[in-house]
C-alpha cells in the first residue's frame, strides 16, 4: 500500500513514509548527525521494524538516507529493534536487536545483532553476537533487547534492557574486546524495576547518568503519569563490579510525548521519540505517524537531568511586554524572560475555538491541550491525563527564562534544564498567540526556524 504524506512537521524527524518510534544509533559520524529510528514504511501503524536514517549537518534540517536495516534474515526476520552505534576502526557500527517470532506469535526472541558501515549509508549485517546462550538463567528470552554500546578503557560495554522471568525490568551488562565476543558480566541493578519491562537503556559516562524507560508502570503518587515513562539515575557504574551507584533520580520530561530518550554517541545532545505507546496518534491522517523531538543540549546540574533544545533559528520579533501581547507563530522558538514573575498565561496556535496553554499555578507550568484540536486518547485515568494536562515544577527563579519550540504538530517548553514535550494536532489556521504576563520585567522573542 503506498502512503503519501499530506502534512508534516516542519523541522521535527518523522518517517519518509508510515510509522516511526525510537530514535537509534545517534551518533556524530565523520562531522555529520547520524539520526536512526525504529520505522514501519509500509504502514502508519507499528509493523516490521527497519531502520530508518536520516543525518543532519546542523542538526535541524534532515536529509533521507535509504535504509539503514531491513528485516528478513534468520537472525532479524520479523523486526531490526532498538539499538545504538559506535565508531570503532574509522567504521560505523550498529548494535540492534533481531527480533523473531513464529507465526502464532509464540517462543519469541530477541538476540543483539551486529552490523557494520565504512560509509554510513549501506550497512552489512553480522548477525548475532549476544544470544540467548549470554542470558543468565533467570532472565526471560523474550524479553532481551536495545543494546547500547560504547567504549570504555579499551573494552567495549554493552547494556542490555532484560527481565526476570515473572519478574519485572532490569538492565544488563555485557563486555567485549572486538564487538563480536561478549560476556555476561552484571546485572547493574540490584532490583527490579517498577514498570513491567525496563526498555531503551543508556548509559552516559560522561555526564554521568543512565537512562530507562518502564512499561506500565504505576504514578508513584503522581510522580509520574504517563503510564510508560522515561527516566533519569544521575550516578556512576563501577566497571570493577559491574554495579551502578545511584545519587538522584526523576523523569526525563513532564510532557505527555516522550519515550525512548538516546544521547549521540561523541556529542551530549539527546533525542527521544515525541510520541507515546497506547494513545491514539491523529498523524495518521496526515499520512504519518510518530515523530521525534528537536535535539537537546543535555547535561547534569544539581543531580538533575537538563536540557535545552538545539534549533538552527534567527530573530524575528521581540518586544517588551507590559501586561498583554499578541503574535502570530504555527512555528518557531519563543523565548520569555521574566524578572520576579508572578503570573504568566499563555494561549498558543490559536484560532478561537481550538488554542493550547501554558500556566503558572501553585508553583508549576500548567501546560493543557484538551482545546488543541483532534482529541488525543491515551489509557492514562487519572484526572490530568483526562483534562488534556500535564504538569512541570517552574524554578521561580528572579531571572528566569522560558523557552517553546513550537511546530505544526508539537510544542516543546524549556525552563531552567526541565523540558515539556507534546503533540498537538491543531488545524492549520491555529496560529495566534497571546500572552499575559505579571513581572517586574517581561522580554518576549521569537526566532524563526532556518529552513533549507
Ligand atoms: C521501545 C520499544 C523497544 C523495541 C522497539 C520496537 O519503544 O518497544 O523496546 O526495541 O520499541 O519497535
């Protein structure tokens, strides 16, 4: 069946055609951005995953490479699942896990496969280097997968997503000196995870923290509502033992659209999937399906995870607001810088009937899209997620600065390293902005996004 796109994001990654979710393998590679992701191009729904490619000299404008995976052999027959890439000998090396299933959908498995690229365009497979044989007894082998390497000391470490069998996630912890020869070394949690399955591990050594998403997972008292959700652990894994030390802990992002968050292999910016499991997505009418957030500078500040976003963009607009302004903007960066702000109200991509906002109340940035325009339906019950909302903690700093990226079909909010990323699907004629603000002093901009 052949898919044609009728509307798309201006400058976010989607699929060049169908359905995408993880972003993979990020990596700068011979002084460009290398951007993969899990994509069905056969289909706006997920299906047999390959491995979409697209690269980036600035990180804003994408350009389509063919792709890079495509299922079909032994050891990836049904699915080229998550992973991540390495340099190593002047190559680009992918780690991804081959996924096969039989035609009842039984004895699943996942195994870690390797493929490897001069170019970084056409990739040749090695098939699996971490099987089921590598799995400590215990660990389910249907659930086994995202490998995610990088170099350490002359070795190579590779963290694997697993689970304990009628348990819940854990990650796992494998070393080589060749990337074909791996051994099983630790399981770097003590304990399981809260969620179902753990999914999409990274560990960051420079920063230093690991990443994890968690599968049906409960809120922790609202700590979190999205029921699959993308975490931080600011700490150190001791490569002696093989165990990581834990100092702090949160969430990625506030928003209602985020999994699968990667950090490119050479460069601290990361990506995530600006989508959500079990919602229904309204892209498909417009031919696609899943997109994946505007890169972030990330870094770690008072054990915390922070970012702020990466956008070739230039000024186009600013003023000082006393009180109230109006703009027009479908995309763009806004950036507010407020002195002792007490209240801020925000209507964006508005055209009367459908507008998004962002509030200040009781301390956090109230951000609700249930007037966007086609609804969004997600299996989240909790009051919030019914009303279209989502909650972030404002810094309330005297000087403080509030960034959004906004584009067709997104809105991303910035504010002292914490992020806020969702969908919306407006029409097209939702382009007002309004702004309401209570401050010592109010400065408002707006850059536009550098198009090539
Ligand atoms: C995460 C995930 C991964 C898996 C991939 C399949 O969103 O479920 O665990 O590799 O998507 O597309």
């Amino acid at each position: 069946m052949a898919i044609t796109k009728t509307n798309q994001p201006y400058f976010h990654v989607t699929g060049k055609t169908g359905w995408i979710n993880d972003p993979n393998g990020l990596i700068y590679f011979n002084g460009q951005y290398h951007v993969f992701f899990q994509s069905n191009p056969y289909d706006t729904k997920w299906g047999p995953m390959h491995w979409g490619h697209v690269v980036s000299d600035d990180l804003t404008n994408w350009q389509y490479l063919p792709n890079a995976l495509i299922p079909g052999d032994d050891f990836d027959k049904n699915g080229c699942f998550s992973g991540s890439a390495i340099v190593h000998d002047n190559k680009m090396w992918l780690m991804y896990t081959g996924f096969i299933e039989n035609q009842g959908g039984e004895s699943v498995r996942q195994i870690q496969c390797l493929a490897e690229s001069s170019d970084g365009i056409t990739f040749k497979k090695h098939g699996v280097v971490i099987g089921e044989d590598l799995l400590p007894n215990g660990y389910a082998p249907c659930d086994f997968r995202d490998p995610k390497v990088w170099e350490h000391n002359g070795y190579f470490w590779c963290a694997v997503a697993a689970r304990k069998i009628k348990g819940r996630g854990r990650i796992l912890l494998f070393k080589s000196t060749n990337l074909f020869d791996w051994e099983f070394i630790s399981d770097i949690f003590g304990t399981d995870s809260k969620g179902s399955m753990i999914e999409c591990p990274d560990y960051n050594q420079e920063l230093p923290c690991l990443l994890s998403c968690e599968q049906f997972q409960p809120s922790e008292n609202g700590v979190h509502l999205n029921v699959h959700t993308s975490r931080f652990y600011v700490g150190e894994l001791d490569y002696q033992t093989g165990h990581f030390a834990e100092k702090s802990r949160g969430i990625v992002d506030y928003g209602f659209d985020i999994y699968a968050p990667q950090i490119f292999a050479y460069k601290p910016i990361i990506m995530g999937w600006l989508n959500m499991w079990d919602r229904s997505c309204p892209a498909e009418k417009f031919g696609f399906a899943g997109m994946l957030t505007v890169p972030r500078k990330v870094s770690v500040k008072d054990g915390r995870l922070c970012q702020t976003p990466v956008v070739n963009c230039q000024k186009v607009f600013e003023a000082d607001v006393q009180g109230r302004l109006f703009d027009k903007a479908e995309k763009g960066v806004i950036t507010i810088k407020c002195e002792n702000l007490k209240s801020l109200n925000l209507k964006m991509r508005s055209n009367g009937t459908n507008y998004t906002t962002l509030s200040l109340s009781d301390g956090k940035w109230v951000f609700d899209r249930s007037n966007s325009g086609e609804p969004i339906v997600g299996v989240e019950k909790d009051s919030d997620s019914l009303s279209g909302k989502r909650r972030m903690p404002c810094s309330l700093q005297k000087q403080l600065t509030l960034t959004i990226v906004l584009d067709k079909f997104s809105v991303e909010i910035f504010e002292d390293g914490r992020a806020l990323s969702s969908t919306i699907y407006p029409p097209c004629d939702a382009d007002n902005l309004e702004l309401l603000v209570e401050a010592d002093t109010c400065h408002y901009q707006r850059d536009d996004v550098i198009l090539k």
